[in-house]
C-alpha cells in the first residue's frame, strides 16, 4: 500500500506541475491553448509520461483569476492498451487576486475530478508504476525548481523590474470522484479504489493544516470478475483525518492526531468489521524511508461466525517503527486488551514485510479463563472438571512467520498445573513440536465424565477397556487431522492422573510423519513399581492399525485394582504384578478396538495374596469333610500365594489362556479360561490339588492328593466380584468316581494275575518264552 500512496502523491505532484506551469504562462500569453505544447513537454521531461489534453485549457478573471482543462490522460512509455495510465475529468487551479499586485502567485484553490488511475503488477511482481517512480526520484530536484519563484518559462516583467513569485499556500484542495484500479497478474487478483475524496485547507509547507480524504475500496478474487458478476470477497468503506505538515525539502511528512476508520464486509459473512486506527504522531521521512507512529491505538469490532453471535471489541494500544528500505518494523510496547479479561502485552520485531514477513519478540498472557472464549468460538469441551482451563497464564519469548509460531522459552500456567519449556505449532495444523516439563497434570479433569455419572464411573474396567462402551461409536482419535500432522513431542512431568491412575517420573516421547505416529516411550513410576510402554499409530492404513508393546514391573495390585474400578471398597487381591506383551487392534472406536484386538500378554503376581477369603480354608473344610472329620485350625482371612502366573493370547477380542498356575502352600490351582472383551464375560476353570509340603495347609490322605478339586468363575468382569467363583460340584464327583474307578481296576488287575502268576508260567514253558507276557500284557488291557 505504500507505494500506491507513493503514486498517488506522484501524480498528483506532476499535477501541481502541470498546474503551476500553467498558472504562469496563462497570465503571460493571452491565449491558453498555445500553451499544451509546453505543458506536455514540461511533463514528459519531469515524469515521461506522455499527455494528452483533448479538451480545452481555459482561464477566467470573475470571481477570481484561474484555469482549467478538461478530458486529459497520460500513458507510460510503450504502454500498448488503450485505457490510459493516468486520466482526470477537469481540473482547475484559481488565483488570489490581491497577491499578484505584489507580483506574487497565490493559489486560491485547486480542484481535481474524476481521476482514474490504473496501476498493473505482472506475474513476477513488477508494478508499471515503479519505472515512473524512479525517474521522478532521479528528477526531483528538478520538479522542485518548477515550483520555485517563476521558473516555468519566460517570466512577465513588471514596471520597476523584477518577476513572479509561486506562493504555495493554497487555500483549498479538493480532489472528487477519483478512482484507482490494481491488477495483479500473479496472484489474479483485482483491487478496486473508488469514491476517492480528498479535502484541505490553508495548505502550506510552513505549517500544519487539515486534511481528510474517504474512498471505497473492494478486493475480487478473479481478473474477469466484471464479466462473471461475481462479488467482491471485500468491500470497505475507509476514510482519514489528520493535520498535515508537509517538509517539501526534506521529504518529510508529519501527521497529527491521525484517525483512520474503516468498516468492512466480508463475502459470506454477515455482520461488519470496524477498525479505527488513532496516533499522537505518524511521521513520514521518504528521504530515509522510515515511519514513525507515535502512541498508536487500534480498535476493532470484529463480526465472524466462528466469533460467535455477539461482535468481539480488541484494543491494541502500540508504538510503531518502520524501516521502508529494509522492510523491517518494530512494535513496542503492545497492549491488547479484550473482553472476558483479556490481556496480552510485549513487543515484536518485525522483517520481510515485501515478500514474507517474520517476527520475533516477547509475547505475556496475563491470567484469564478461557472458558468463556471456547464457549464463544463454540470449542467449549466437556470436561469432567466444569472449572478445567478457567485459569490460564503464559510469558514466552515468540518468533515465527505467517505460517508457524514458536515460543522457544514457554512458562505456562495451566489451572493447577505449571509448564516450562519450547512449544512449536504451524497455524495449518500439519506441524506440531513440543518440549515441555511440568509439576503436575490431571488429564481426567480435562477429558470427557464418565456416561451416566457417578454410577458408571466403575465402567472403565479392567486396563479402562469399558471406557468407550459399545454404544459409543464416537471416535477415539482426530484421525483426518493426525494424518497430515508432523509430530515431534516430549514430556516430562513429575506427577500425571490418567484413567484414575496416578503415575509419577513420567517420560513421554512422540513422534511421526505421513500418517505414522510412534510412542517412542512412556515411562513412570506407578504403585511402587515401573511402567515402559511402546507403540505405534498407523493412519495410512483403512481402518487404522494400533499396536502397543507395554511393560508393568513389580506394580503394587492393590491401589492398582482399586484405581481402574474406580471405587471405595477394598481391592480384591494384593500382590506385585510384573506383565509384557505385544498388543495390536484395528479401528477408531471402544468397540471397534476390542473387537479387533489380537496379541499376547504373560505376567505373574509375586507375593500375593487374594483378600477377604481364604482358598486353603475352603479347601480343608471341603476335604475334612470328605473324611468325616472337623478341622480345628486358626485360618488367616486371606489367602496368601507363593506365585500366580499366567500366558493370555487374544485373538479378536477374546482373551484365552490355558496354563494359569496359582501356588499357595501345600496346595497348587491350575486351570484355562478365556474373558470376551465384546460381551464382557469371562469363564475360568481351575482345579486345586494337595501336594505334599512342609508348610501344607493341612494333612489329606494321600488318596485324595491325586483328586483335583474344581473350581469354576464366571460372569461380567463389570459384575460383583463376590458372585464370581464357586466350586465345581458335578466336576468333583467325576474325579471321584474316576478315583474310585482307577482303585477298582488296580485290585482287580492285582488279583489276576496274582491267581494267573502259576498258570503263566506254566504257559512260558510250553509254548516258549515271553508268550505269558503278551498274555498279561493283554489282561491289563481290558481294564483300561
């Protein structure tokens, strides 16, 4: 925009040329019209552009002493179109009669309709006016000895000797109906200035006077917007008031007071945006190419439906320094205040402002709720804390461009929760970088509650695998936006409550590209023991693929349990868990993933203990009973196991496992089962056997050692888990009868062949050795 101001201000000096020039030879020769050889001269000499004057050039004496000329226009240097690069209805200069008794030129007024001027960039970003410009800069100083005393030509002489002197000090300067189109080949882009008004008073060089101008101004999308009727993507309605000090040596332009006020709309959008920019001082120095705005503040009303209903109302109070030729700037002292406590305050650097603009600075967010602001852009989350993020703060070095912002040295304030570190975003969405080390973060606050309140909070199940229920289709990950995401994260925090977990010494690290993300690893302290887990997020695949390898050594189980169901009664079992595995699902759902879910996991329980019953006493009372008989032992309420282990392989969703060992003392339970992830049933058969210790739970006889005695648990793992296990009636007396049966055979087998021993041997005698064996061998098979 500057160097279209810089154009304007161009033309309209070699309109005062033209002017002037003409002002002096009108009052020397009688005849106007033998002066436009001259003027079109004295023009191209100054600017090169060539003139056209149709219409007349005219002067009058009543009221006052002036002239004018109609229908001019001027063209560029080899410009080949027909619409001229410069062109005005009439224009008119009139004179102050009284100084030209003092042989003085004072220019009463000066009027300028209909101006059209037509500025072109082509595709590789050359404007057809920075030629015109250059050679105004090279003849400047030429154009100011035009302005000088009587210099234009030959100058009248008056009695007593002596010539005509230019006083600028025009009375009145009013430029009407002007019009400026931009066309931009590159970009196919048109912009359109029309309605350019243009008022001043008493304008001098010596001192300040009042200057206000207005215009339309409309930004199209396309070249032939006209042809297509299209409308404008933006329209504004702009005007400008100031008093002006114009340094015409030194190039140097002062305004005061400035207050520049627009109102514009936006295509699709309903509703304006006001912007109203005001300064104590905005300097221009061309000769150094700097500008200066001294206590700078802008106000903005902005009217966007992802602003929400109401009209937002900004302030942005600063101070501004510009280098022109270095395209650089520098914004001090911001102050951007807003509804909703609102309070932003630093200072920028800005440079590449020709072509692309970077800043760097110092950016703070003083604390505010952003509740309010998430509500308004309708990105208000349901969270399980109603008062997450209603205390945010943050100060951080800034530095980015037009399309990323980093803020390398972040400290950020997060309800409870403090950040430090290096945070990196790009405004597409598509790049993501993150540093940052914290005290303490609650994620469950900030994620959705459970469904249903406090009576489905238990719903997260066993490793929260109920948490997306199976009505719940909602998708578990962005994936569209992870798609095209660029991902490279850290974090590290010394306290984390995720699922209801509470993990402490947390490392995370994330990382990915063209729709990979891995979990480069998550380690933690968690219940007394450690937590590593690796895995890895593929979106490029239909539908998507999950795996994860985790490791959990020597967890406590008790605080464990009793966080992932999420209640107050006592855990079932004590113990310390040591798990890995190897873990893959397909989907973006709960369902979905359980559904899919395949992979292996083995781990084993050391010094553990189920609580609140005891298996052993279960077992004796049972097998006392069998020998009719009491036991008079003083049983402990738990029952301590020397170890628990177990393999689970998992194919779609379901989980089975055929060698779960649980060794308690003097007794071993073995069983298999298998838990549905889907329906969230499981069933699980075990058998326990008395073996012969030292630290036996009790004496069997030997008999019943060979005996299992079942056990069988089954139902919803969401279930009361009181109501799980039982033992196996039907299923101990078939071991018995199959005892009963293997005694019987073996007496019978016994008997046999002690009355077929002399017989056999006998039989070996005469029909040879080894034929009594096959026959023994044969007997035995008929009680098998």
């Amino acid at each position: 925009m500057k160097r279209l101001f810089q154009t304007l201000l161009a033309a309209i000096g070699v309109l005062g040329v033209v002017v002037v020039a003409a002002v002096v030879y009108v009052t020397t020769f009688l005849d106007p019209e033998d002066f436009k050889p001259r003027l079109i001269e004295v023009v191209e000499e100054h600017s090169g552009l060539e003139l056209t004057m149709e219409g007349p050039l005219a002067w009058s004496f009543y009221p006052r002493l002036g002239v004018s000329v109609e229908s001019v226009e001027s063209r560029l240097p080899e410009q080949e179109d027909e619409a001229p690069f410069l062109a005005f209805e009439r224009a008119e200069v009139s004179l102050a009669f009284a100084p030209l008794l003092r042989r003085e030129i004072a220019i009463e007024g000066l009027t300028l309709d209909g101006m059209q001027l037509r500025l072109e960039r082509d595709a590789e970003g050359r404007g057809n006016w920075e030629p015109l410009l250059q050679r105004l800069d090279e003849r400047r100083e030429g154009a100011e000895s035009v302005l000088a005393p009587a210099t234009a030509g030959p100058s009248p002489s008056f009695p007593g000797g002596g010539n005509l002197a230019v006083a600028l000090n025009i009375a009145s300067v009013q430029v009407r109906n002007g019009e400026v189109l931009l066309r931009d080949l590159g970009e196919e882009r048109e912009w359109l200035l029309e309605g350019l008004n243009l008022s001043g008073t008493n304008v001098n060089p010596a001192r300040a006077f009042p200057l206000r101008t207005s215009f339309r101004v409309a930004s199209y999308g396309a070249l032939d917007w006209r042809e297509l009727e299209r409308p404008p993507g933006l329209s504004s309605e702009v005007s400008l008031e100031s008093r002006v000090h114009l340094d015409l040596a030194e190039r140097r332009y002062r305004l005061e007071g400035p207050k520049l006020n627009t109102t514009t709309r936006l295509d699709e959008v309903e509703g304006r945006q006001t912007l109203n920019l005001s300064g104590r001082e905005l300097l221009l120095e061309l000769s150094e190419r700097r500008m200066r705005l001294e206590d700078g503040k802008l106000e903005a009303s902005l009217q966007h439906p992802e602003l929400g209903e109401q009209a937002v109302a900004l302030s942005l109070a600063f101070v501004l320094d510009a280098d022109l030729a270095e395209h650089t700037a520098q914004l001090r002292k911001l102050q951007l205040s807003g509804p909703d406590d609102l309070r932003l305050s630093g200072n920028l650097n800005l440079a590449g402002l020709d072509a692309a603009p970077t800043y760097s600075g110092h950016l703070s967010l003083a604390p505010l709720s952003l509740r309010p602001w998430l509500t308004r852009l309708g990105r208000l989350p349901v969270t399980a804390d109603s008062d997450a993020l209603s205390d945010v703060a943050l100060t951080s070095p800034v530095r980015g461009d037009l399309s990323r912002l980093e803020l390398s040295s972040l400290t950020l304030v997060l309800d409870d929760s403090t950040f430090t570190g290096r945070l990196a975003m790009g405004f597409a969405g598509d790049d993501l970088s993150v540093d940052l080390q914290g005290d303490r973060l609650d994620l469950d606050a900030y994620l959705p509650p459970p469904e249903g309140g406090p009576d489905t909070a238990s719903r997260g199940g066993f490793f929260a695998i109920g948490r997306a229920h199976a009505d719940d289709p909602a998708p578990l990950v962005p994936a569209e936006w992870l798609s095209a995401l660029r991902l490279n994260g850290s974090l590290a925090l010394g306290q984390l409550r995720l699922m209801g977990l509470d993990f402490t010494e947390v490392e995370l690290a994330l990382a990915g590209d063209n729709g990979r993300h891995r979990l480069e690893g998550f380690r933690s302290r968690l219940y007394g023991g450690e937590l590593d887990a690796s895995g890895e997020l593929d979106l490029t695949r239909e539908p998507i693929r999950w795996q994860l390898a985790p490791t959990l050594s020597r967890v406590r189980l008790e605080p464990l349990t009793q966080a992932l169901a999420r209640s107050e009664e006592p855990a079932p079992m004590r113990g310390r868990l040591t798990v890995d595995g190897q873990l893959e699902s397909r989907g973006n759902s709960g369902p979905q993933l359980r559904r899919n879910l395949d992979g292996r996991l083995n781990g084993h329980i050391d010094e553990g203990a189920v609580l609140n019953v005891n298996i052993s006493e279960e077992l004796c009372t049972t097998v006392a009973a069998l020998e009719g008989r009491e036991t008079t032992r003083e049983w402990s309420p738990d029952t301590r196991f020397d170890r628990a282990e177990a393999s689970v392989r998992i194919n779609g969703g379901v989980a089975r496992s055929d060698d779960i060992l649980l060794t308690l003392p003097g007794i071993e339970l073995g069983g298999e089962g298998e838990l549905d992830l889907v329906t969230e049933r499981f069933d699980l058969r075990a058998a326990a056997r008395f073996v012969d210790s030292a630290d036996a739970a009790c004496r069997v006889n030997p008999r019943l050692e060979r005996v299992p005695l079942p056990v069988r648990c089954s139902g919803s793992y969401l279930g009361d888990s009181r109501e799980w296990c039982r033992f196996d009636r039907e299923a101990f007396q078939a071991s018995l009868v199959e005892l009963l049966r293997d005694e019987a055979e073996q007496r019978g087998r016994d008997e046999i062949e002690r009355r077929l021993e002399r017989p056999l041997e006998q039989l070996d005698e005469r029909l040879g050795e080894g034929a009594g064996q096959e026959l023994r061998d044969a007997l035995r098979g008929l009680f098998n």
